[in-house]
C-alpha cells in the first residue's frame, strides 16, 4: 500500500469510528462513564494516548443494553421522547406539525454529513417548509474533538446554528482529527461571526455543557447508539435513512388517522 492509501484508509478509519456510539461523551472539561474500554478524561488531555481509531460498529450494540449498563426504555413513548432538558430544542418547521423528526447527530460522523447534503435539502423543501414535519437536530457527540465543536456550534446564535452545523459536517476535513485541534475547530466557527474570545468562553461554560452532556445522556436512555439515530414520532430507527426511505415513511405517517387530523384531512 502507498503511503497516500495507508493517510486515506486512517482517516476513513477515523471519520467511521466518530459514527459509533461507544465513546463516553466528552465535551469540554466533562465526560460520562467510559465505554467499550475507552478512559476517562476531559477534552485536553496533556499525558493520554490517543484513543483507537478502530471502526466501530454503531448498529451492533444489542437493544436494550448499551455497553456501560445504562437503562434504556425498550418502548419510549411520544412524551419521553419529547422530553427535554436545560438547552433549547434545536427545530425547524411548525412546532404542531403532525410529524416529528429527530436526529441524532456527531459533528465528526460521515453519514450525518452525508445525510445533511443529500436527504435534508429534499425534507426541508417537501416537508418542513410546507408545515408537514417539524425536524430537531440533538446533539449526541461522539469523541473530545466532536464534543468540542458541538460546544462551538451552541455558543453560536441560535439562528445562525444551522449554517454552522452544515459548515463542520461539510468542512470534516479541514478539522476533524484524533487528537483536539481547538484551532481549526474555531476556523470554522468564525465563518459565522463567533469570536475567539466567545469560543473560548463556551468551552469553559459549565452551565452550556451540563445541558450538552443531558441531550446525549437523554439519548442514550433513549436507545441511541450511535449517528445519525432518528426519531420518527416514537419509533427508533437505527440506520442511515435515504430519501427514498425517509419519504416512505413520512408518507405512510401523515396517512396516519393521527396526522391525518393534524393536518385537517378527513
């Protein structure tokens, strides 16, 4: 193997190993109990190893029983899963539209990157923006460099959290790696107007990142495993969604009598 292919199988590796759902949350200076064998620590280790790159299998975990023993409610219902904690719920489109989609999402992981340039901009035009779904983004970061740009993208101004979830998922390359670069994470921060100095103070916000570590805990609780994770009403689904299969779905859901009434067909 090349040199150049040995660089390229590392990061693929990398980037498929920020999709799994096995490393303790770890944003700023907090992190939960660890997972599959990873340690403990805060997002700037000075002495710790770099951890495994492995790939790691988000879907392979068995229902019900995530490495760790946490609790999971084997069938959340409407009310559990809408739940929220200290921070604000992250939507867009109507707040009483008759279906409701969440996901799930790593900051470092391929797929959501790929389901934001693919599948999102049809949602949003088919079904968001014409009152059918409302979709929330929570955040579920996965390893101490996604769980730092997640804190920079809540230390932005909410209207401009969108843009900026959309610039680190299509930007992976220029910031994503196995150690934390808080450098190239503010990079792309600052393309939406945050300062060094407001950067700095969120990483530092125990308040911020208390509500951070709740959304991901939540998820876990949840039956989240790894990203993207989706929400469907209460259903869990636990794999990539094309737009096709997204669509389906959607559709046998507003054919619902439940969305049905929502949207006022008889």
């Amino acid at each position: 193997m090349t040199v150049r292919g040995a660089l390229l199988t590392a990061v693929a590796a990398l980037l498929l190993a920020a999709c799994g759902g096995g490393s303790p949350l770890t944003v700023g200076n907090m992190s939960s109990e660890p997972q599959t064998g990873e340690p403990k620590g805060g997002a700037y280790p000075s002495s710790e190893k770099p951890a495994s790159i492995a790939e790691s299998n988000p879907f392979a975990l068995p229902s019900g029983q995530p490495s760790g023993g946490r609790e999971v409610i084997p069938n959340p219902s409407r009310a559990e899963v809408m739940q929220t904690g200290p921070v604000a719920e992250m939507s867009w489109g109507r707040a009483d539209a008759p279906v409701t989609l969440i996901k799930y999402a790593s900051l470092t992981c391929p797929y959501c990157k790929l389901f934001h340039a693919t599948v999102f901009p049809e949602l949003k035009r088919t079904y968001i923006d014409t009152g059918k779904v409302r979709f929330i983004i929570r955040e579920f970061p996965i390893g101490k460099t996604s769980g730092n740009a997640t804190i920079a993208l809540r230390c932005a101004p909410p209207e401009k959290y969108l843009d900026l979830y959309g610039r680190f998922l299509s930007q992976q390359a220029s910031w994503v790696s196995q150690e934390v670069r808080l450098d190239p994470i503010y990079a792309v921060a600052k393309q939406v107007g945050l300062s060094r100095e407001r950067f700095d103070s969120c990483l530092k916000d125990e308040k911020l990142i208390d509500g951070l570590k709740w959304v991901k805990d939540r998820g876990r609780t949840l039956g989240v495993i790894g990203t993207p994770n989706f929400f469907l009403q209460n259903k869990l689904v636990k794999k990539v969604l094309t737009w096709p299969e997204l669509r389906d779905t959607i559709e046998a859901e507003l054919a619902s009598p439940v969305a049905a009434a929502g949207t006022g067909k008889s």
